[in-house]
C-alpha cells in the first residue's frame, strides 16, 4: 500500500514538472507572439497615420479648388451658390405604393366563366 | 528530561540528621527550577527574535534588490496588455467641426553626425551639400575635422533624402526618429494652428511644444496622454475657411490692400466659424518672428486677434443701441445734425452735411458723425463707460488662442466728453475686429453677451443680456437699411437679407502726431439674415484704394463692402444658410367673369 502511494507520488511530481516545463515554454511562445503582434499593430497604426495624413494633403481645399479648375471641361464644378438650393415643391412627389392585397381572387376562373 | 524531586529523601534525611531545616532544601530546588524555567524561556524567545530577524532581513532585502532592480531595468511595454497601446503619436490632431484633419503628426528623422566614427569627412561634407543646399561645406568640414563628438544637421529630413544620405554609406552619419507636425492644409488658417516646433531632443525622441495660437494653448490637452489621441476640435469650418481666404485674397489685391481680415462668428453660440488674417504664412515652416519694423507688419501678425484699429463708423450702432436702451431715443426720433459741431477747440464734421436733423435711422443709414455724437451726450460718459465694458471693449477678448491675452483694447487714458462724442463714432478707442465681431453679435443676437471661442460648442451660450430684444431687432433693422439705401449698397446678397454698417477709420502715424490723411482702415461689420440673425461677418481691409467712377476711393463702402458681400455669397451656402427667395409676383391672370 505505501509502496503504491509512494509510486504515485513520484509520477505525479515528475508529471507535474514536465506540465510546469512546457507550460512556460507555451507561455513564452505566446508572450513573443503578443510582442510580435503588438509591433505589427504599431506598425499598422503609423501607417494608418501617414495615410490619413497623406489623405489630408491631398484633400487640401486649394488643390481641390485647382483640380476642379483644371478638369472643368468634364466636371463642370463650380463654387456653391445661394441660387444652388432647390425648394421642396421642385421635387416631384413619390408614386403612392400599390395597397396590399388582402383579398385576393381567383381571376383565371372569373376569365374562364366570362369566355 | 529527569524531573528531580523537590523534597529527595537522601537529602532530607541526612539534613535532619545534622539537624539543619529540611525545608531550605525544598527552597533550593524550587530556585533551581525556576531559573531553569527562566533559561528555557529566554532561549526560546531567543530563538524567536533571531527567527523574525532573519525574515525580515530577507523580506527587507527582497525589497530593496526589486526596487534596484526596477531602478536600474529598462522600461518595456506591458507584454501581456490586451490591446495594443492607444497612444502612438506623442501629440493629439486637431481636427475642425467636421472632423477634417487641420493638424496631424508624421513620423520622420533627424540626421546626426559622430565625427570620430566617420570616415572619409570632406566625402561626406561635400555629398551632404549636394542633398541639402542650404547647408555650407566649408562649415561642415570644420565641424567634423574638429573637436566636437556629436551635432546635428538637420532636425527633419524626408525619406527620399534620409535614402540619399544613406547611399553617402558613411558610418558617421546617423538618424534618430523624429515625430514631426503637418498642417496638411498650409496656409489655411496658419493664425488659428499657430505652429509646433521640437523642446528638449534626445537621439531616439524629441519633444514636439507649441509655440502659437492654440497648439500653443491647448499644449498641455494635446500632449496629455490620458486622452488617449482624442483630437481637438476647433470650431472652425474648413470649408468656409478655405472659400474665404480665397476671397479675401483676391479682394486684398482688388483693393491694393496691405492687409486683409476676415472673421464669421455664430451669433448664438458664439463660435468662430472662419477666421483668416491677411498677409499669413505656413506652419509648416513657420517664419522667424522679425527682429525689425512693425509687429503689425509681419506675417506671423494676427490681425483679427492681435490687430488693435480704430474701428470708425462700426461703432455707432453701440451709441444708438444705448440711447435706445436708455429710452433716450426711437428709430424716429429726430437729431440734430447741423454741422460742423464745436466742443471746445474740437470740431466734429460729418463726411458731407446732412441737412440740420436726421432721424435715429437715418444718422446710422448716412453715417452722421454730428448725430452720433449729439446722442452720445445724451448717454453721458460714465454710461456709455458701463456699455462698453458690458461688450468687452475693456479687457483682452477671451478667445482661447495664445495671442488674445495680449491685445487689450487702447482706451483713452482721460475719458472727457470729447472721448464719449468720438468714441460714439469709432475714434479714440482701439480694438480688434474679433473684439468688434463679438459686441456686434451680442447686440444683434436678441441682446445677449456672446463670448467668442475657437473650440465646437453644444449649443447656445447663455450670456447676461445687454439690450432688450426688441432693441436688438430695431437695430438689425437699421443695418438692414444701411445696405438697402445707405453706404453699403454694394453689400447686397440676393436672399440672404445682409445687414451692415460700414467704417472708415484714418491710420495713426506710427510714431505719435495725428493721422494720415491718404491711409485708412475700412471696416465692414455685417449680420445676415437680419430677420433671423446666423452669423456676423467682419471684414477688414488695411489700407485699401479703388479706381472707381473717375476717382480713388478709401471709403468702406467701395473697398470692404464688395468684399463682404463677395465673401457672404460664397460661405452663406457652404454654412448652410438658404437663400429666402421672395415670393414670385402672381401670374398675370386676370379674373374675369361674364
């Protein structure tokens, strides 16, 4: 009986020092992973930050302003005028939805009946 | 352990033999237990001190050898964090009311040089020349052959350069990261951003401060990283901004102007919406501030802010809405304005004379200096003191930019009743246009005080009233009038109901001694639409000319009006004013009947 106690002991010590060896060696591995991980974030995010800002410059009004001058031929854009705002009553009134339909009939028969 | 008796026969019985006291024996050895007891019980507390010792000597050392070494360690990010850290930029954007961008950071390097790790040094001076011009050969040659271990050479580079040098292959020549701030919009309100240039720099960082406007200001807010990079939010409207600096641009070189100002203001809330002060400058490259000549005169000069000018004529519609308030006058009320007036060895004349009275609307439609100045005896000195303090014609406006503190309105250092009558018509009181922005959107607004600010607000401010509404109306009718048949008629908008009054101010000589007869100030101070008050426009030109029907003109009239009324057809729209179209005239059908 003490001979299996003891027996079972030592298995589980030395179990129990290989689960704690390969959990740090797992722990490890995820922690270099999350470093990893976390400097491609940064990386991403500085990269985020030059393309807003580079999306900035390049939506600058003055060249906004130039590129709609140079291209007035296809764009036709112009500076926003007062005369620009339209009225309610310049739009057309939407085509009323048909009802539904709660009753319907068996018209193929009434066709029939009529011939 | 043996136990020995207390009372032992042996002893006891030899003790009675010799006829000694048996119970000296009993003492004895309860003596000799105790001290044994007592032994026993010091070692064991012995034994225990010494036990608690040691932990704490080992508890203590613990302690100290983790602070060293915490102490001594390199700092490292938090691995095992859940997210990535928020905060990469060291400094929050700025964006406008829309959340467009106005200033933001890029990641960029600065070159430095370690002359005794470098090789070949008249090579790399001579190569550095070729990629930076501005940089002086001979100098870099001195610098590297010398004494020195460490310099820099330049504190921002781009990566076609930072390849270039790199291509030079010297061991010497080195680049430590560098995050710098870009206005991607330049020029477009370069007073408002002020600019950021680099505090204390080391080799792997340097510190970026503001150094004007609210980058300046709002230092602290913008590098505090417990807002996680949450951009500020200005006030400001890019596009609005952007529309009206082009036209005030293009209006400064219409009128031949030095300087140009331009300011809209919501009358409710009191936010700026634009604001741009002619000649301006990059902050990206924000220009050395100049060591000679006028302040005014430089670009870095905020004009709407910094610029102190007598405001002329503007301020009329202040004396008017006083005597109003004060129950002096209505908008009939008849005034005298025989002309000229004397007032001791002064005399007050009027642009040209207006007959012997006018009324209360008309002195404002024709700018009548003589009435102006009849109503504000009426008022009296130390009322019209109260008024103008009410307006904040007495302190620094407190507009969150850093140059606001500084510019404090120049008041008379006597205020005679001479002051009060000129002071009534815009003369003898200095401020700026920003200043006159605000007095002109608490009078005009319903009569509360608005308190100008750069920074989106929720809704309206709620500031003490200053004149009644009905006041408030009458006296947006009578700039209504100013531009239907006064002197701003060219400051017409079709639909949008502009109401103004114009200023023409003569210049001070710089040095003392009177006014220039040929240089003005031309002011025009406007609101629209004066049946709905939205917004106030200012705009100021700095000594404007026109050619005009066969002669030059100064007057604001023909030089910051036209301006305006340019500037409020462009930005009405993009602030989303819509035009109230009068209603078209019937058809002609004639109703018959037969």
């Amino acid at each position: 009986m003490r001979i299996i106690i003891i027996c079972m002991a030592v298995v589980s010590l030395g179990w129990m020092g290989f689960k704690a060896y390969s959990e740090t060696y797992v722990t490890k591995q995820a922690l270099k992973e999350v470093a990893r991980l976390q400097q491609q974030i940064a990386a991403k995010r500085e990269r985020l930050a030059v393309l807003k800002a580079e999306w900035a410059y390049l939506n600058r009004p003055s060249r906004l302003r130039e590129l709609a001058d140079l291209n007035f031929d296809t764009l036709g854009l112009l500076p926003l005028q007062p005369a620009h705002f339209g009225t309610a009553d310049q739009v057309a009134y939407p085509l009323p939805d048909l009802l539904p339909i709660t009753d319907p009939i068996e018209v193929a028969g009434i066709v029939e009946q009529q011939q | 352990m043996t136990r020995i008796p207390l009372r032992p026969l042996a002893r006891i019985l030899q003790a009675r033999e010799k006829g000694e006291n048996p119970d000296a024996i009993e003492k004895e050895n309860i003596r000799q237990r105790h001290e044994e007891m007592r032994d026993k019980a010091r070692r064991r507390a012995e034994g225990r001190l010494l036990v608690l010792g040691v932990a704490f000597v080992c508890a203590f050392a613990v302690v100290g050898l983790r602070m060293g070494a915490i102490a001594a360690s390199e700092p490292r990010e938090p691995r095992a964090a859940a997210s990535g850290s928020e905060i990469l930029a060291q400094r929050s954007d700025i964006v406008d009311r829309n959340g467009k961008v106005l200033a933001t950071n890029l990641f960029t390097h600065s070159l430095y040089a370690q002359p005794p790790v470098m090789i070949d040094k008249e090579r790399a001076a001579r190569e550095l020349v070729k990629i930076f011009p501005d940089l002086k050969e001979e100098r870099l040659v001195k610098d590297f052959t010398g004494k020195r271990k460490f310099l820099w050479i330049k504190k921002k580079i781009s990566p076609e350069q930072m390849q270039a040098v790199h291509d030079i292959g010297d061991p010497g020549l080195m680049f430590g990261p560098r995050e710098m701030r870009l206005y991607p919009n330049g020029r477009l309100a370069a007073h408002i951003l002020g600019g950021a240039s680099f505090g204390r720099e080391g080799v792997h960082s340097a510190e970026v401060v503001g150094v004007a406007g609210v980058e300046k200001v709002f230092d602290d807010y913008l590098r505090d990283p417990a807002n996680e990079g949450a951009p500020l939010q200005l006030s400001i409207d890019l596009t609005v901004q952007a529309a009206m600096r082009h036209v005030l641009e293009g209006g400064m070189k219409l009128m031949q102007a030095k300087g140009a100002t331009g300011i809209i203001l919501d009358v409710h809330t009191g936010e700026i919406m634009a604001m741009a002060s002619l000649p301006d400058f990059d902050p990206n490259n924000r220009p050395r501030p100049a060591v000679e000549g006028a302040a005014s005169d430089s670009p870095l000069f905020n004009r709407a802010v910094q610029g102190l000018y007598e405001l002329g004529s503007t301020f009329k519609i202040f004396t008017v809405a006083q005597a109003m308030e004060e129950g002096l006058v209505n908008p009939s009320t008849m005034v005298d304005t025989k002309g000229p007036m004397t007032w001791g060895r002064f005399r007050i004349r009027d642009f040209k004379n207006y007959g012997p009275e006018l009324s209360v609307t008309d002195v404002i439609v024709k700018s009548s200096n003589i009435g102006t100045a009849r109503m504000a005896l009426m008022v009296g000195t130390p009322r019209q003191q109260d008024f103008m303090k009410k307006l904040g014609f007495f302190d620094p406006t407190e507009v969150e930019l850093v140059e606001a503190p500084g510019a404090k309105p120049l008041l008379p250092k006597k205020w005679s009743d001479i002051s009060t009558m000129t002071i009534s018509y815009g003369h003898g009181l200095s401020a700026s246009p920003l200043h006159l922005a605000a007095a002109y959107a608490s009078v005009l607004n319903g009569g509360t005080r608005i308190t100008p600010t750069i920074l989106r607000q929720e809704g309206p401010q709620r500031g003490e009233r200053v004149v009644s509404e009905q006041t408030s109306a009458a006296l947006r009718d009578m700039l209504r009038q100013v531009v239907v048949r006064g002197t701003a008629s060219f400051g017409e908008v079709p639909g949008y109901f502009v109401g103004g009054k114009t200023g023409t101010a003569d210049k001070p000589k710089e040095n003392g001694g009177g006014y220039y007869k040929d240089r003005v100030i031309a002011t025009f101070a406007s609101v629209f639409p004066t049946n709905d008050p939205k917004y106030v426009v200012i705009v100021t030109l700095d000594e404007p000319k026109t050619h005009a029907l066969g002669e030059e003109r100064r007057t604001a009239g023909w030089t910051a009006v036209p301006v305006a009324a340019e500037l409020i057809e462009r930005t009405a729209p993009l602030l989303g004013v819509r035009p109230q179209i009068a209603p078209l005239p019937e058809v002609g059908i004639t109703l018959t009947s037969n």
